[in-house]
C-alpha cells in the first residue's frame, strides 16, 4: 500500500481513508488506482447492479446506469423541441410519482 501511495503522490493515511470507506474516491483516482495497479476500470465495479444504490450513501448524488443510457438516447433524438417535450413529460411524471408516495 505504501508503494501505491507512493505512485498515486497521496500519503499512505490518505490511501488507508478511501479503502476504509471515510473519504470518497474520485473517478480521476479511482483510474489512476487502476492504471497503477494495471487493472480495467471495470474491475472495481464487478458484481454491483447499476440500478441498486449503496447504504448509507447520497442516492442524489449517485447515477444509475439506466439513468446515463436515457439521457444518451435523449441526446440522440436530433430534433430540440421534442426532447423539450420528453424532458417535460418524465419531469411530470416523477412529480406525479412523488405525490402518489
């Protein structure tokens, strides 16, 4: 680990926190953390489900993999007005799932 720390120029208490849990690691890191140990990027994700969000963490904050491939096919539909249009809908229809809870 000290060797890691080392490589990545962060102190090994530094490094002893984001594998601990007690700060977070950022996805510029968490790369560098993959480049240095010479493993994919995906390999630090194996076995979760995108759609499933962590205990005790800030869903808000956190983007499902469902989320990301909409807003991709939103990007893709060339004509503005109707992706206005599609924005609005799903804007109501999560206030009406709000409202419902």
């Amino acid at each position: 680990m000290e060797k890691l720390a080392q490589a990545l120029g962060i102190s090994y208490q530094q490094l002893q926190k984001y594998e601990v849990g007690s700060n977070r690691v950022s996805c510029g890191r968490l790369w560098m953390i993959g480049q240095t140990l010479d493993l994919p990027i995906g390999f630090f994700f194996e076995g979760l489900d995108g759609d499933r969000q962590p205990e005790g963490g800030e869903p808000e904050a956190l983007v499902s993999r469902r989320t990301i491939n909409v807003a991709r096919q939103l990007e893709e539909i060339e004509d503005q007005a109707l992706r206005d249009q599609l924005l609005a809908m799903i804007r109501t229809c999560a206030r009406s799932g709000r409202m419902a809870s």
